[in-house]
C-alpha cells in the first residue's frame, strides 16, 4: 500500500473579525485537528494541517504546491480537503479516501462530484500532472478538471452526512455538537430565538400529525434517506435553479480544443434555430405522410 498523504487547510480570522467569525474560525480549528487525528487511524502516514492568514492565492496553484510537496515526501497518493469539511464524517468515510488515494492507477474520488469538499488523488503519474494545474478558483472545478483534462476515472461517494459543513456559525448549532451553544455564549451572543427555533422543529419532526416542508435543491436520494425525519409527514417544494459545479470557470476546467465549440444552447440564436428546424420537420412530415385510411366524415 503506498504512502497516503493528507493536506487539510486551515484559514485563520483576521484581527479585526467580530465574535460570530472568531467562534467559526475556532471550530474549524477544532475540526481540522479532529481530522488529523482521525486520518492518522483510517491508515494515512503524512497528516498534516495547513493553516494560514487568508490570501488571494488561488485553489488551484494551492494545490499545485500541496501536490509537490507530496511527492517529494514520497507519497503516492494525497487527500486535500477544508479544516470546515464534511464535520459529520466517520471512521468508516475516512478510510474510504485513504484507500482511494492508496490505490495504484490514477483516479480520484470526491465527496460529490459537482460540489466537492474533499477530493482523494491516487497515483504519483496524477500528483506529477497536479503540479501543472491551472488556476482554478475553488475546490469544484477539481473532479471536473480532473476528468475531461487529466482523462481520469472521478467518482462520488454520495454519503449525506458528507455535504454537512461549517460554512457559517448556524452551521455550529446545526451539527448538534453540544458545546458549540456554549461556545457561542462565552462570546456574547444571543442565540435564545435561533435554539428556539430548533426546538420547535424538533417538535415537528416527532408529531405524526404534522408536516414538514422543505424547499430548495433535492434529489430522489435525498428525499429517500433525510435521516432523523421518521414521525411527520413530508411535502418537498422546488425551487428553480441552475446546478453548481458544471456552469463554474468553464475554460479553465475544459481543454482549449473543447472551447467554443458549439453556441451555448441557450442562447437566442440556438432558441430561434431549434424552432425553424422543428417547424420544417413538422411540415414534410404533414407533405410526406401516407393516409392510412377514407378519411372520417363528421355529421
């Protein structure tokens, strides 16, 4: 089994961050220490936190530099994810990554393949191809770039607990943990209405005579696991929206052949051609057509 290495980055707060960024920025650290530990037991031998003030460098040359770094460590394989990520994450998800990124062949394995929060990379061709990595913005574009530029195998693990980040400082009252109230209160704010609110849901969840409804992005997956509802009723209302990942940095995640190849398909142009061509196909097929019978006279 190859070396496993593991880069969990960590941005600290500014001096000048008020209570709510200096509470997420400390559970984050808390997190990331917790992953490091946690990583060490899944099996992965170069564990280490990245942690640093906030700067306009770029996912993509971060991660360059990670990949480098990595190789010269002798790793063969390199797990990159946020001190904020997938905060529910168990034992078992771990190791998932520490053996996708041990594997021999070049692939890789996100935590979803169009919004990802922790990406495994296996293979030292693949780390050697990460040193040449384009500027990517974010972590998102990575399984797209890595399988339409570096041609390799990208899978999801499509876990739900997996997609459960500290993005803002509800997110710390909505893990549960249950010193983060604590934590909240020792730095001066009131979170009274906002732990009102989830006791009231709560209440929801356990009363079969009630409903639950949830708006916003769903999947059928979603709507089959959605852990912790058993009790109420469930009514899902969709909100129309365009899907993260694919629409972000389009040139820097597709080779320069792929570019401008067709008018995008929403378009004016795209509308007005697709029309002309169904109302031709509509009209020789009407000229074309064959009766199959007297036509029906009508009384």
């Amino acid at each position: 089994m190859p070396p496993v290495a593991v880069r969990i980055l960590h941005a600290e707060g500014e001096p000048e961050s008020g209570p709510l960024e200096r509470s997420l920025v400390a559970a984050r650290a808390e997190l990331a220490e917790r992953h490091r530990r946690g990583f060490l037991a899944a099996g992965a031998l170069d564990v280490r936190v990245v942690a640093g003030p906030p700067d306009r460098l770029s996912f993509g040359a971060r991660l360059a530099g990670l990949a480098a770094d990595a190789l010269r460590a002798g790793a063969g394989g390199l797990v990159v994810l946020g001190s904020g990520s997938i905060a529910l994450a168990t034992e078992r998800d771990r190791r998932a990554f520490v053996v996708a990124a041990a594997a021999l062949l070049p692939a890789a394995l996100a935590n979803n393949v169009y919004s990802a929060d922790i990406v495994a990379v296996s293979g030292t061709t693949l780390l050697r191809e990460l040193r040449d990595l384009p500027d990517l913005p974010a972590d998102n574009a990575l399984p797209r770039w890595l399988a339409e530029v570096a041609r390799v195998p990208v899978a999801g693990l499509d876990r739900w607990r997996l997609g459960i980040d500290l993005d803002s400082p509800l997110d710390l009252l909505l893990t549960g943990w249950p010193r983060e109230p604590a934590r909240l209160r020792m730095a001066g704010l009131d979170i009274d209405a906002v732990m009102g609110r989830l006791g009231r849901v709560r209440v929801v969840l356990a009363d079969r005579r009630a409903e639950l409804v949830v708006a916003g992005r769903t999947s059928t997956r979603t709507r089959r696991e959605q852990p912790g509802v058993r009790a109420c009723r469930r009514r899902w209302r969709r909100r129309s929206g365009r899907r993260r990942g694919p629409r972000r940095r389009r040139d820097r995640c597709q080779p320069a052949a792929a570019i401008d190849a067709r008018p995008p398909r929403g378009s004016r142009w795209a509308r007005g051609a697709g029309q002309a061509a169904c109302r031709a196909w509509r009209w020789r097929r009407r000229r074309h057509a064959r009766p199959h019978g007297p036509p029906i006279r009508r009384r």
